[in-house]
C-alpha cells in the first residue's frame, strides 16, 4: 500500500503547485505559466540527480527517450492550445480520460493488466474526474462531449489525455530500463533544458517574467519536484493506470483548495464527482 500513499502525496503535491501557480502566476501567458514548474523543480531537483549514481542503460532507454520527448511538447502544446482556443469548462473534463487510455495502452507497453475490480475502479475515478469538472457552462452532462464536433480545445484535450497516457507508459519503460530516481529526476531536468530554449527562441518565453516572482516560484518548484519523486516512486509499485487514477485525487484537493482559497462556487455539486473518485480510489486499493 506503500504506492497509494505515495500516489496521493503526488496528488497534493499537484494541486498545492496548481493553487500556487494561479494565485501568483496567473498574470503570465500560458505556456509561460506552464514552464513555472520546470524552471523551478530544476533547482530542488539537481541535488537527488546528483546523488543518484548513474545505472548502466540499455541503448534502448536512449530509444523510447527519443520517442517519449516529442509527445510530451506535443502534449503540453495541444494543453496550451486547447484552454487559449475554448472554454475551460468544455475542455478540461477530457483529462479525466487518461487511465482509461492507460488500461489499453498500459497492456500494449507493459505488459499491465488491471483486474475486473481495478477496471471498474479507473472507471468511478473517470466519471467522478469528469463530473468534477462540469460547471453552468458545460451545458449539461454531455455538454463537453457533444462539444467534441463543434469546439476544437475539446478534441485537442481529449488528444491530450491520450498523449498523457502514453508519455505516463514509456515513463514507466525507462524507468524500469534505468533507476527510479535517476530517471524521475533525468527526464524533468531534460524537459525543462530542452523547452526553455523552444519556447524563448518562439517568442511563448520572456525571461524577465519568469523570474520575477522567485520565492513563490521555488515554492511551486518544491511542490512540483515532490510530484515528480513521489509519482516515479509510486509508478514504480503498481500498475501505471491504478497510479494516475490516485493520483486524479488532485482535482479533489483542487475543489478544496478553489473553496478556501479563492471562494469559488459550484463546491455541493462537485462533491459528486469528488465522492464518486474517492469510491473508485476505494476500490482499487481494496480489491485492485
């Protein structure tokens, strides 16, 4: 059960960095808002890089690597796109849809089977990800998906939720082909090398914004450092889709957070959805 903590502390860790994010960053465009995180773990991150010695590697890490990077810019591009071209509310309902990608994609890359219980586990954990996240302008239950053939922020999203899936099961692969930490820690170090450039030499990145807030942006930095340790730590104890449906219990910790933090309404009817994460938590950690 030692991964179901862990898997949870990833889950906060998430959703104290989101709070973070929009409380002192919300000021900065999108994708500079994003890199916030990277920029900042980076610091918190190079001491346990350091620490960690080098495993021997086989030559196909350096393969998925090659592999797993241009999905993950992919990912965080659609991201971007997709909340700048719709409503938030008709988008990010489809993250919810990642571990049930994970359960096909999970077997393929794998090899991880997830047991009858387990499944309809992931599943309470979608539906209950995907209620969470309705609001008035969702325009009903079906609103978001409806909005699939009309809105292009939902299909990019619900692309988005596939990529993650993915990107999370090659995770997994190199990590078993390396070490847990050097690679949790490796790979965040080499996203955020790699895409600062990207995005400064595009014109999405100004470097005198980025650090203008240095203390709240080392806060949101630990937080995030502490998802990445736990979520390779936790990944590495249980199949990739019993993990990432934990750790949705971020949206969770968020509707707390929205409520006590910024006085957001909506909080009775997204208990519904809370409640119906939280029974399919149960069941996977009880019977999974």
């Amino acid at each position: 059960m030692l991964w179901f903590w862990l898997a949870l502390g990833s889950a906060l860790a998430v959703a104290t960095a989101d709070v973070l994010s929009k409380r002192y960053f919300a000021h900065l465009d999108p994708f500079e808002m994003g890199y916030v995180r990277l920029f900042y773990a980076a610091p918190w991150l190079i001491g346990p890089f350091l620490l960690t010695s080098t495993p021997e590697i086989a030559s196909s890490f350096w393969l998925i690597l090659a592999a797993a990077l241009p999905l993950e810019t992919a990912a965080l591009y659609f991201y971007m796109r997709a909340i700048r071209v719709s409503p938030l509310s008709l988008t990010i309902p489809f993250l919810a849809f990642t571990p049930v990608w994970l359960i096909l994609v999970g077997r393929l890359v794998l090899g991880e089977r997830p047991n009858f219980w387990g499944v309809w586990g992931i599943v309470l954990v979608t539906v209950g990800a995907y209620t969470l996240n309705l609001d008035a302008q969702s325009r009903g239950l079906l609103g978001p998906v409806k909005a699939v053939f009309k809105e292009p922020g939902s299909w990019m999203m619900l692309v988005v939720s596939a990529l993650y899936a993915v990107t999370a099961s090659l995770g997994k692969k190199m990590m078993l082909l390396s070490g847990i930490t050097f690679f949790g820690t490796f790979y965040f170090l080499l996203l955020a090398g790699l895409l600062g450039p990207l995005l400064w030499t595009t014109g999405k990145l100004k470097v005198h914004r980025l650090v203008s807030r240095p203390g709240w942006g080392l806060a949101v930095g630990l937080c995030t450092s502490a998802m990445v340790l736990t979520h390779v730590w936790s990944m590495s104890m249980a199949p990739a889709a019993y993990m990432i449906s934990v750790k949705r219990l971020s949206l969770v910790f968020a509707v707390f957070y929205g409520r006590l933090v910024f006085q957001e309404t909506g909080f009775t009817h997204r208990l519904v959805g809370a409640l119906l994460m939280f029974a399919g938590v149960v069941l996977i950690s009880w019977k999974g």
